[in-house]
C-alpha cells in the first residue's frame, strides 16, 4: 500500500438507508461492511445454514485491502495470509524459475477461503450487522423493494443488492431471462492439506520450509502452490483444458490420482506434494458474456461481485472486486440521496462497468500466456521473463471510495440527462465503451525496473535465511541428479 490506511469511523449523515443483502459471500459481507460504514441500516440472508471451511486459497489485493483496513478487517487477513514477498513462476519439468514477481502483484495476501470468509463474517457481525443463515430468498419485488423468505415473511428495504453469487437468482430478475453460463473449455483440480503431510516426501518438503508461492507453466497446464501459516498448510490448484458437460458446482469432489496423471511427467517437487493430498476437489470453470446491466428496471435491486461479474481464478481479483463495488454503491447512495436510489445504482454501474471488463480480462490474458510460453523454448527461442509476469500492477492503485466521490458528479449528470433524452430509459453501459474495452493497461519500463530492483531486494533477503528453490537437474535419461546448485546427495 502507497500509505497506511487507518481504520475509520462509521459515518451517519441524513435519514438512513436501509439496505438488504441477499447472500453472505465474500462479496456480500464486504458489501455489508461498506453500507455499515456508511451508517446504513443493514440485513443479509444467506441460504445455507452453516459455512464450513471448504475451498482452498483465496487473494485479497492491495486495492480491496485499503478499504477493508479502514473497515476494521486488516489486521484478521494478514494474519491469515501468505507471508512471502514473491511468488517464482517455474518451468514445468524442472521447476527452474522463469520469473520472480512480488506476490502483492499477483493476488496481495493469500489464505484459506474459509479463514478468510470467517475474518468478514466476524466483523460484520461486530459492526452489528444481523446475518440470518438458513434463510432463502424465494421472491424478490423491485417496485416496492422487498423480498420473500422461504417462511412467507416479507422484508422491505430502500434497496436490494444481488450479492448471491454465480448461481444468482436475483441476476435472472435484472436481466429478465436466464443467463446460462458457457463452457470455458477448462477446469481446475484444487486441494488444501496440512503441510506435514508434505514433508514426508525428500523433493517435496522445500515447499513447507517457509511460506511460498509456486507456479508450474506448460502447454495447456499450469499449477499454482501455496503455502500459509509457516509451512503448516498447504494447497494446490492445477487448470488443464477439460471438455466435460458444464457443472458450476465448485464442491464437486475429485479424484487426486486423475490430477496426478495429468501431470505425471512433471517437476516431482510438486508432482510428489500432490499426490500426498488425501482429497481434491473437481471444478468445472464456466464462462459468462458480460452482463448488458447489474440494475434493474426500478433501478431499486442490483448486483454485486460474482452475481453480475464472475472472474476468473487466474485474475486473482474476484473478492476485491466485490469489495469495490461494495464500497462504490455505499458512496453513490450517500452522494444521490435517500430519494434517488435508482440514480445511485445506475451511478454505480457506470462507474464500474469498465474497470471490471478489464480485470475479468486480466484471467484471461494471464492463462493464456502461461499456456503458450514455453512453445518459444519449443522454438529454440528463450522465454521472456516479463511475457510469464501477471499483469495486474494497475489494478492495486485504485481507492474504489476516492474515485467514486471523484467522479460520482459527472456520471450522474450525465445518466439524468440520458433518462431525460431516452424517455426514462437508461443507455446501457457497454455501448458506451470502445474498441479498447478489453485492453490490459501496461505499466511504465521505469516502473517495471523499479519493481524488479524490490524483488530481487526481496530475494536476497529470503536467501539470507534460506535458499530459494530453483529447481531440479536431470541426467540424459531423466532421471534426477540434483537440484540447481546442490548435488543429489545434499538434495535428498
């Protein structure tokens, strides 16, 4: 973070909003933090009666950061999150590093989803937010905002927000049809386990020695480790081109052998940790065109995070997104008034649209460089090591709160002369992106230098401690005899 954020204070200005959030997600709770920091009156209600501690690891940005700290929330997530300052991104038969890039520009901290889910719910709950588990949304009306629990109760409200998921009921109300979700032509096996279990293994227990992030690139693969709290957890996420029918159902179980064969004949140091995981889980990547709106009609029920923007693993900007949009629909319904709440959600979604078309497109890009670049090496041409980097430093910069009171005046002037010129109906914001709406901005060669002088300041520091892994040596046959700089015998 450029500057230390201070945590705030609770604002209280005018009559209250009173605001209901249909789903306790991770983009559901942030938004709920942000409408209480607003001083809003707030009330979430989530399906499931009990979230467990599913899922593997999760990044929260340096952009989401900023926000949750002056939410009260920062000193639970760095707790939680990986601790080292880079992430190497390796060779898939050797493991030789490629790239070195801070972890801050590829997903900030990383943690257990669940420990991380568990950090937002606790702090709602201390902002005296009420979460009501167990309690479905049936029905949801947007002249009189309201919605219908699973037990006939009606509950009113200035404003609904979407925050349900990719599963979203609440988007086929804003849309008026079903958005059925498209293959990706991928899937991920993903697993999360003790870290002693890994330490049985001689190639494998480098990777619990401290805390560390790995990313094995090959053709049409790539696998992502990390490891939290010291070595004492571990997990692993490998993407691989999959054409089975599409399930959205990120619980489905796996099997670790079928993970495994996918990969048999790669770097053992990863190969062997995965297959000491005793479970897995087998997850379908679906893909969603970019929604035409997040509001509906009334402009009084609107979508938040996965409900009207899905993202891809490789953005690592999914749960900071959804803090984003929460904090930029709290500002514009301060700034429009109690009276105008369809301005404000019409406000939100100008403001948004186009910053996360771009960051959905950063998982995109990232997976198809990682895909492809070692076809050069195929070519007898050397890899790059900038062409394997994530390309996410312009992401982090960005105060969602600051820019939205920064730019919340023209947007709105300009969305109420629209409704005025178009008989009260809104312009949709993709007509008014150009041809560059799906371009990744780069970043400056004084700016990549500069950050590639801290992290090699950042490697040299871990290797004080200790060396990093680089990788194994293999003889002619393929067969193993060392690791890079270290002989067989002081490897094993």
């Amino acid at each position: 973070m450029s500057h230390q954020e201070q945590q705030q204070v609770p604002r209280l200005k005018g009559d209250k909003f009173k605001v209901v959030i249909v789903g306790a997600g991770l983009g559901g709770l942030a938004t709920a933090m942000a409408m209480a920091y607003a001083g809003y009156e707030v009330i979430v209600y989530e399906k499931i009666r009990k979230f467990l501690r599913l899922g593997d690891s999760l990044g929260v940005g340096e952009n989401a950061l900023r926000l949750l700290t002056r939410w009260g929330c920062r000193d639970k997530l760095v707790a939680i999150g990986n601790k080292s300052p880079i992430m190497s991104i390796r060779r898939w038969d050797t493991g030789e590093i490629i790239a070195n890039q801070r972890l801050m520009d590829m997903a900030g901290y990383i943690g257990h989803r669940g420990d991380y889910h568990q950090a937002f719910f606790d702090r709602v709950e201390e902002l005296g937010v009420p979460i009501h588990m167990g309690t479905p949304v049936v029905a949801y009306n947007e002249d009189d905002p309201s919605v219908t629990l699973a037990d006939g109760t009606v509950v009113h409200a200035d404003i609904i927000i979407g925050a349900d998921g990719i599963k979203s009921q609440c988007r086929e109300l804003v849309l008026g049809y079903e958005d059925k979700p498209l293959s990706s032509g991928y899937a991920c096996y993903r697993a999360y386990c003790e870290g002693s279990r890994i330490r049985q293994d001689p190639h494998s227990k480098v990777l619990v020695e401290r805390d560390a992030m790995n990313i094995w690139i090959g053709k049409d693969l790539h696998i992502v480790q990390n490891t939290c709290k010291d070595g004492e957890e571990f997990n692993w996420i490998i993407t691989h081109l999959d054409t089975e029918d599409i399930d959205e159902n990120w619980q489905q179980p796996g099997k670790v052998e079928d993970a495994v064969a996918l990969v048999k004949d790669w770097d053992p140091t990863i190969v062997n940790a995965m297959a000491l995981t005793p479970s897995c889980l087998d997850w379908k990547i679906v893909y969603r065109q970019p929604l035409p709106t997040w509001v509906s009609k009334s402009g009084k029920i609107c979508l938040i995070g996965d409900s009207a923007h899905p993202h891809l693993p490789t953005s690592a900007q999914g749960a900071s997104q959804a803090t984003e949009d929460g904090a930029c629909l709290a500002i514009c319904l301060e700034l429009a008034g109690k009276g105008n709440v369809r301005l404000a959600t019409l406000t939100y979604e100008r403001l948004r649209y186009a910053r996360v078309l771009k960051t959905q497109k950063t998982g995109e890009d990232t997976r198809r460089r990682w895909h492809t670049a070692l076809r050069d090496l195929d070519a007898g041409k050397a890899v790059d090591p900038e062409s394997v980097k994530m390309q996410n430093d312009w992401v982090y910069a960005l105060d969602a709160e600051a820019d939205t009171r920064a730019r919340f005046h023209a947007a709105s002037e300009q969305i109420k002369k629209e409704l005025a010129e178009n008989g009260d109906k809104p312009v949709l914001p993709a007509s008014l992106l150009g041809d560059d709406r799906y371009e990744i901005p780069t970043i400056s060669p004084e700016r990549r230098d500069e950050i590639a002088a801290i992290v090699e300041e950042h490697v040299k520091d871990m290797e004080k401690v200790l060396p990093l892994y680089r990788g194994v040596v293999r003889d002619g046959n393929g067969e193993i005899t060392g690791r890079v700089g270290i002989p067989v015998a002081a490897s094993a």
